[in-house]
C-alpha cells in the first residue's frame, strides 16, 4: 500500500462557525490535527481545504494544500477533489481520511485505520472503540457500529452503523470513530454514488457505502478521541490541552 492522507476541513461548521481556526494552546485547531497526521507518518498529508483563511493557517513545510469548492456537500467529496488534484496519475492507493476536528488524535491510532486494508477483502477501512459510559448508549451523537471482534482477531467487517444501540442484547457496543481508509477505487465508486436512503435517514455517510454492497473493515481503537463540535467540546480539549502541556517549553 502507499497511501496518502487528507484532511478535510472547512469553517463553515453549524454547530462551531470557524472552528479549524479556533484557538487550542496557542494555535490553530487545524494545525494540530496535522501536526499529528505527519507524525503518523503513513504518506504525504494534504489539507482540503474550502477557504483562503484556512490555507494560510497550515502552510508549512511537507504539507501540501488544496482549496477545493465550498459547495461540495461532504468531506468525503472534498477529500476525492483534494486527492485527485494532487495526485492524477494515482501513485497513492490508498486514502486516509482524517477528520480535522481531532486535535488530540494519537498518531499510532491513525496507523491502525489500515488493518483492514491489508486484507483484500475490504473496499475501506474505519476504527471502532469500546463504548464505556452509559450515557453514550443513549446518545444519538455517538455512532454505533455494528461489528463483531472474534478472539485473535483485531479487524471485523462493519453490518450496520446507527445513532441507536445495536446490536441488541450482552456484549460490547462499539462507537464508531469517524476516520476512514480508502481504497482509491471505492472512493471515486462512492463519490459518484447519490445518497442512499439510509444514510438520509440515518445522517449518517457510510451507510452509502454498506447499502451499496462495499464491503467495511473495523479496526478497535483503546478508546475514542475527543473530538470538536460544539462550544463545549473546544473547552473540554483546551482544558486538556492546558493540563498536559503546562510544563512543555
């Protein structure tokens, strides 16, 4: 394999306007989530990027940018855009799609979206982590996958992801992480794929991917990353941020 990562990215968020430019620790959110994308050091990382602001904050050394149309309707659409514009011929095989509101993602979790991939069985890969607080069971914010680990095995095929708790009954649910690897096939099959009905009712992207018969591979993760959506998620991380870099010159 020799994959490529990207990082979508835009500021027109709903729920946080302007959020990869919100400040973490002194700096851009966005600039730390690629700060970890070079760190896992799987390819050459690219930010697709939807504004000039935005491109000016991560220019930097070994990271290439992409501006790509503000009106593509999803990150996996800008991801293809940004990919497909930095590497026509397709020497990269693999795409790695890394969500630029995890600031706080560890580097040796992204290497693990590509077990699955190393198998020829699987269109895309994505990571799953143990759900551990009750109240995520209930939370419509917190996808659940639909995946079954057999002992020995750290890869498991994704049947279904929802809002809801599946599956029914004892054993782990496992929250779906939102960071994928691509086949660069299935994801130019996917962006040309309208949405599927599962997916509008669900909201939830994959689902496309599942209800058109790809096939996808769930590697485990220890737990979840925090993430930024909300007002209250940028105070969660800075709060983290302030504590475990308190001492760091």
């Amino acid at each position: 394999m020799n994959p490529i990562i990207v990082i979508p990215t835009r500021m027109a968020s709903t729920r946080l306007p302007g959020k990869p430019l919100a400040g973490i620790g002194g700096e851009p959110m966005i600039r730390r989530v690629v700060r970890r994308a070079l760190a896992a050091e799987l390819g050459p990382v690219v930010v697709a990027a939807a504004e000039t602001e935005i491109a000016e904050a991560v220019a930097q050394p070994g990271v290439r940018v992409v501006l790509t149309d503000p009106a593509l309707p999803s990150g996996s659409d800008r991801v293809h855009a940004a990919v497909e514009a930095v590497d026509a011929a397709g020497l990269h095989d693999v795409v790695v799609n890394l969500q630029g509101d995890l600031p706080l993602f560890p580097p040796d979790d992204l290497r693990r979206v590509l077990l699955p991939l190393e198998r020829g069985e699987y269109d895309l890969a994505t990571l799953v982590a143990r759900v551990t607080e009750e109240r995520e069971i209930a939370a419509s914010s917190v996808v659940k996958a639909a995946c079954a680990f057999t002992e020995g095995d750290d890869v498991a095929r994704a049947l279904y992801f929802s809002r809801i708790a599946v599956p029914w009954g004892e054993g782990p649910l496992w929250h779906h992480i939102g960071v994928y690897g691509w086949r660069r096939a299935a994801l130019r099959r996917f962006v040309s794929l309208p949405p599927s009905p599962l997916e509008l009712r669900e909201s939830l992207e994959q689902l496309r991917a599942l209800e058109a018969g790809m096939a996808v591979g769930c590697a485990a993760i220890a737990r979840a990353p925090l993430g930024v959506d909300t007002p209250e998620d940028l105070e969660r991380v800075r709060a983290v941020v302030a504590l475990t870099e308190k001492d760091v010159p």
